[in-house]
C-alpha cells in the first residue's frame, strides 16, 4: 500500500480510469488502527486488480477538506475518474470486499 504524498499526487491518482481505493486515515485515530490490517490484507489479495492509496489527514487537512472527509477511517472507491463508493469508520471485511467486488465490475 503507498502512501499520497502530496496534494497533486492525489489528484494524478483521481484521473485513471483503473479501480483504485483510497484510504483517509491517521496515525493517532484507533479506528483507523484497527481498520488498518483488513486493509493491507486485501490490499494484498487484490493486487493486480485495485490500487491501494492512503492519505494522512494530519499530513494533509487540505485534502480532508477538500473530499469532505468528516470522519476517519474514510475508504473511498474510484473507478474512471469517479468516487463510486465510500465507507466510512470500521466495517467488517465482508463489507469492503463486496465494495472492492462492485468496483472491479464497475
């Protein structure tokens, strides 16, 4: 899973029309913690189907703002240059793998 690193990277990674989650987290937020090895597991399970991206809200309040990150843990699931799904807070990996299931149908 890589880490945004800058503002421009996020929205270069917005463009492609490939499936692509996008985690809102940070470092000092327990749901993101635990939310954190679900994740990486699927990001694991996915490879080669689903880019896995993650952004700091801490590092980066601007893009929080900008994408109405209200709370965090937010996923986000872009396809073809469009936010198709998000969840927010903690859910079980059930949930995510049938989101991660309609994002590669999509």
């Amino acid at each position: 899973m890589k880490e945004i690193e800058n503002a421009k990277e996020l929205e270069n990674l917005l463009k492609k029309e490939h499936a692509i989650l996008i985690d809102f987290y940070a470092e000092t937020c327990p749901p993101c913690q635990a939310l954190m090895p679900i994740v990486e597991k699927l990001a694991g399970d996915y490879e080669g189907k689903v880019e896995f991206q993650k952004v700091d809200v801490h590092k980066f309040p601007d893009l929080r703002t900008k994408y109405q990150v209200g709370s965090i843990p937010t996923l986000f699931f872009v396809k073809k240059s469009e936010i198709v799904d998000k969840s927010v807070g903690v859910v079980p990996e059930s949930v995510l793998v049938e989101k991660l299931e309609s994002l590669i149908k999509a």
